[in-house]
C-alpha cells in the first residue's frame, strides 16, 4: 500500500515550465527525493492531503496568465497544491497568489541547494517559502490581521538541532513564539540564570545581539518556517 501512495504521488509531480528554466536533472532530482522521502518517513504518507505537486516557473508567465492558471486548475483539482519557482529571490508580488492553491515559494538556486528541507515542508505542513519572503509576509499579516486573529507561528524546523542544543531548541522557539526571559523561565520550570545562558549561546550562534535580531536572523537562514 505504502509503495503505491509513493508512485502515486511520484506519478503525480507535473511541471509548468513553458520557458524551460529548470533542467531535466533538477526535475528528476525533485521526483527522486520525494519517493526517498515518503519511503524513509512512513508517518508522511498519514499526512499528506494533497496528492500532487505542480512546480510552476512564474517567470515563465505574465500575472494574468498565472492567475487565470490557478483559478481554473483550482477549481478543477482540489487535491494540488502549487509551487512557485521564480529564477531570482522571489519578489513580495508572488505573496498574493498564495490566497490559490499555492503552497510553496522560492527561487530554483534554493530549491536545488535546499530541496529536502522544502520539499518536507510541503508534505508535512503545505507550506515552504524562501527564508526571504518570511518577514515581509509577517508584516503584511500584522497590517492586515484581525486584532483577535493570531499571527501564523513560526515554527523552527527539525534540522536545527545540528547546531543548538535540545535545551536551546526550546528556548528559540518559544523566543520565535514572541515570550518573553520570565516567561520562557516559567514554562521551562528553569531560573532566569540558565535561560539567560542558553539565549547567551543562541545569539552567539546567530551572530544577533538582541532577540529581535536572532529572530530575523534565524529566519534569513532558512532554520524556521511559517506554519497555516
């Protein structure tokens, strides 16, 4: 059973690449990492809602194109979701189309150089955009929000723990989750005294020198990922 859902969903990885900007290597790359993921990670296959992937090259079309794209093949597909590949650093024009059916955003040199790290936020959370784009999103967000709708979390993700400690892992993200010293303290059940040591050797780590600092620094180097 297992093996059919990855052959599905391998079956399933279509791209929408009218310029040709990404290579046939890179395209077989993308399918072979994802059956390796699926296969390596049996809890991915409970998950996973949307059984198609479309890695589309925005640069390949004018806005109106693209929108009409989306709207038809939304209301076509529901099980697809959408990734946005442009060939620079996205600009913050491609933030709107995530209203479709649109789950990732990144440039193709990320995508190649990080492709595990995206392609497990799409399984797992739907959602992967270029470190980048996270703050201006964030702040488009908080202009727009409800006051009683919360901001969506940013949420570290797995592979930090090769460079901090368990300890400092908790620490940053509930620093992320926008607590303050006490408050990390208390929900630690730890004094001040170590909190303020392992938020020492965070910001060591991510070269910042205040809180605010470490958290833009931790999203500009891909360690967090905005969660719907």
């Amino acid at each position: 059973m297992g093996n059919n859902r990855v052959n599905q969903l391998e079956n399933d990885v279509l791209f929408m690449d009218p310029t040709e900007q990404i290579s046939i290597a890179v395209k077989e790359r993308i399918n072979k990492r994802l059956s390796l993921l699926l296969t390596e990670n049996d809890n991915l296959l409970a998950t996973i809602k949307k059984n198609r992937l479309f890695f589309v090259t925005a640069d390949g079309f004018s806005e109106k194109k693209l929108r009409h794209l989306l709207t038809e093949d939304m209301q076509n597909d529901k099980k697809a979701s959408y990734v946005l590949i442009s060939k620079d650093t996205p600009s913050f024009e491609l933030l709107p189309f995530l209203e479709y059916s649109v789950g990732g955003i990144v440039s193709l040199s990320f995508l190649e150089r990080y492709m595990d790290i995206v392609l497990k936020s799409l399984l797992l959370h739907e959602i992967f955009l270029e470190p980048s784009l996270h703050l201006e999103l964030i702040n488009e967000i908080q202009k727009k929000r409800d006051k009683k709708r919360q901001i969506n979390r940013l949420q570290l993700i797995e592979e930090s723990h090769c460079i901090f400690s368990e300890k400092e892992m908790d620490v940053l993200q509930l620093i992320l989750d926008g607590y303050s010293m006490n408050e990390i303290a208390r929900k630690l059940y730890f004094a001040n005294s170590p909190i303020a040591t392992h938020v020492g050797a965070i910001m060591k780590k991510l070269n910042a020198n205040d809180r605010t600092t470490a958290v833009r620094k931790a999203i500009e180097n891909g360690l967090v990922v905005a969660k719907k």
